[in-house]
C-alpha cells in the first residue's frame, strides 16, 4: 500500500517514539546520573573515582548487549524487547535507591546498560531506517534531539528534587520517569516496518524504477561485511572518532578553569555546546539527506577543525563562544554518523546485526576517551596536547568513513555478483 496522501506520515510517529526514549529514558540514565554523584558518594562514603567507575560500567553493559541485542531487534517482536528493557531499565534505576556501595551501583548499572542497548540506539535506529528512504537523517535528528532536550529539560528537576527529598527518592522517582515517559510511546507508536501498518517507507513511490528500489533494500549481510577491507576501515574510523567524543567533552570544564575562566564561565560554555548540539543532530540530519555519508563527514570535518583551533585559543572568550558552537555541531556525528553512515555503506539487508557490531566498538573507544585525555594531562599537565592529538585523530576519522564510503559501490557489486554466479 502506498504511504497515503491524507494525514501524517506514520513513520513521524516512530520519530516521536524515538524522540521521548531518548527524552526520558537515554537523558535519565546517560546525561544526567551524574547529578546524583556529589550526595551519594558524600552519604555513604565512597569516592568519585569508585563512583565513576560504577557508572561506566553500564556502558559496558551496553558494549557487550549491542551484538545480541541488534539480531534480536531485527528479526524478533520488537515493540516486546522494548517495552521489558524499558520497565527493567526503570525499575533498575529505582533500585539505585537500596544502594549502599559502589559494588551495588556496579551490578546494577550493566544490567541497565543491557536494557539501555534494548530500548535506546539500536531500536530507533533500525525503525527510522526501515520508515525512512527520504528524509532519513531529518528523522534521525528529530528522534536523538530528545537526549539533548531531555537532559535541558529534566536536569532543573532532577536537580530540585535531589536537594528537597535526598538522593534515594529522586532515584525513585527518576526511576518511574523513564517508564511514565516512555513506555506509552513505545507501546503505541513503536513499529519495526512500515508493513506492520500495511504501509511503505517514505520516499518508496518515488523510487523511478524497480532497480532504485532494490537497491534501497539491498546491502550485505554482517559475514559479508566482516571480510572485506570496507568494515573495517569503516570502524577504524568509528573509534577514532568515538575517542574524540568521549575524551574531548568531558575535560572541556576543568580546561577552561586551568586557562583563568571562572567556574560558572565553564558551566555556560557547557550548556552552549548542548544546546549547539541539539541544534547541530537537525543541521547534520539534512546534510545527511542532501549530501548522504560523504557530505556529512567533509562538513563536520570542517566544524570540528574550527573548533579544536578556537578550544586551543579559549583563552580569549570570543574563542571559547566559537568552540562551544562549532564543537556542538560536529561532535553530532557520533549520534547520527554510526546509524546513518551504517545503512548507508553496507545498506539495510543486515542494518540490526552490522550496527550492533559497530555499536561495541563505537561505546568501547568513546569510554575509553576520557581516560586517554587523562594520561595525555597528567603527562604533559596541560591539555593542549590532548587537543591537537584528538584534532588529527578526527581528521583521520573521517578519511577512513570517505574511504569505507568509496569503496561501498565496488564491495556490494562484487558479492552481487558472486552471489549470482553461485546461482547460476
């Protein structure tokens, strides 16, 4: 059945789903746990570092969940994997307020991470993928804003409620978030394909011919993509920009401190940059569509130059104002690039199982960032190093993403064609 031309397309509704999980859910338990980490290391004890290293390891949870968690998605009842990785999240992060150690938090923390790899990333992904032939990065920005406007949004709240109730209720109350949040939206509008609905992608009747739309459709399967020099390539340089994004931001306050800026200067080039970079998912979403892979990597290749050279001059204010702008458009790309670069390299025929293999790569590389840029400081104490260091791995990052996406046409026509020979 055609998309219909009475009333909103569907697959906007998915993006409305995507936009909440990521609102509630991914804000909650990504951006803004850290909230809770000056009165629960201060109540019971514990150190930051102890308490840090509890966090972390939900995205181990959610490294190790990814590969499975992809197949499953794909080729399983997906509104149901959702829904339990929604509720189990949510009541995880509930149980947060029994906690007495950081052992607790550690345990808990990558069981909700495995929940995390279940509702957040990979299900929106492979949805906007299947819903979308046109407007696919536009969809893709809309739905991961949410995380950027959730955290805005909730973190006054979050904030409120920690210093009048204590730390143990706001985590209940966080807890009940997620699910009130989320899980409507996901029971109601969560659906893997447009065919669930007796419908087609967006974009699918104006494919001008059969072969445009086998195309669409077509790609590699996750042995296919495995050998040959493509993936790989392809994830190098997922991970060299996974460790700039995971090493850049989070020393960003504690630099502009050790230039001369105030504490609360740091903090509003802070918020600048996330504002940027909810501004910057809906830029890079229609570069995407305009340009597709190749366009998006030249233009948050430039965005990312440009604010490295300004972090490197933040002395001056003026500078430091540039940073934040330019630094939130680019670093964007590690929310849309792994989804969006994914289908449109190896293509949709195994998107669920190729994705979650970059995923682990992707989430390993960007935890281990933010120790990178610590051993360049305490080395060199100063973190000009660490950005010229992470300005030239960008810049490779995106040679490797041009070079994966060159290759992409040759690759698929060599297994189209062995596979047809095998036939024959």
């Amino acid at each position: 059945m055609a998309q219909g031309s009475k009333g909103v397309f569907y697959g906007w509704y998915v993006v409305l789903c995507g936009f909440f999980i990521m609102f509630a859910g991914f804000s909650i338990i990504n951006s803004l746990h850290s909230l809770f980490m000056v009165p629960v290391t201060d109540d019971l004890g514990i150190s930051r570092t102890a308490f840090s290293i509890a966090l972390s390891i939900a995205g181990l949870g959610v490294a190790v969940a990814s590969p499975f968690m992809g197949k499953l998605l794909a080729k399983g009842n997906m509104k149901l994997i959702m829904s339990i990785c929604v509720i189990m999240a949510g009541v995880g992060f509930m149980s947060y307020s029994l906690a007495n150690s950081a052992l607790y938090f550690s345990i808990v923390g990558f069981m909700i991470g495995i929940c995390v790899a279940g509702f957040s990333n990979i299900p929106i992904s492979i949805m906007v993928t299947n819903w979308f032939y046109e407007k696919k990065g536009k969809a893709m920005g809309l739905a991961f804003a949410g995380s950027g406007i959730g955290a805005a949004v909730l973190s006054p709240i979050l904030t409120t409620l920690i210093s009048n109730y204590g730390w143990r209720t706001a985590y209940v109350i966080a807890g009940a978030l997620i699910i009130v949040l989320t899980l409507p939206l996901v029971l109601l509008f969560a659906k893997k394909s447009p065919a669930e609905k007796g419908l087609v992608p967006l974009g699918a009747d104006e494919m001008e011919s059969a072969e445009n739309l086998e195309s669409e459709q077509s790609g590699l399967t996750m042995g296919e993509a495995k050998k040959t020099a493509m993936f790989w390539i392809f994830v190098l340089g997922i991970v060299c920009f996974a460790l700039v994004a995971g090493g850049v931001q989070m020393h960003i306050p504690a630099y502009l401190m050790d230039i001369g800026h105030p504490a609360i200067f740091a903090g509003t080039i802070f918020g600048i940059l996330s504002l940027a970079n909810t501004v910057g998912k809906l830029i890079l979403g229609a570069v995407f569509d305009k340009f597709g892979t190749a366009g998006g990597a030249i233009y948050v290749g430039f965005c990312m130059t440009t604010a490295m050279i300004a972090l490197l001059l933040a002395k001056t204010q003026a500078f430091a104002f540039l940073f934040a702008i330019a630094f939130g458009f680019s670093i964007v790309i590690s929310t849309l690039g792994p989804p969006f670069m994914t289908n449109d390299i190896f293509g949709k025929k195994d998107f669920g199982s190729i994705f979650g293999i970059v995923q682990v790569f992707f989430v390993a590389a960007g935890s281990f960032g933010v120790i990178v840029s610590g051993l360049i400081y305490d080395v060199t104490q100063s973190y000009r190093v660490a950005w010229i260091f992470f300005l030239c791995l960008f810049i490779f990052s995106m040679v490797c993403v041009l070079v994966a996406n060159s290759m992409k046409k040759t690759t698929k026509e060599k297994f189209k064609n062995n596979s047809n020979q095998k036939i024959i």
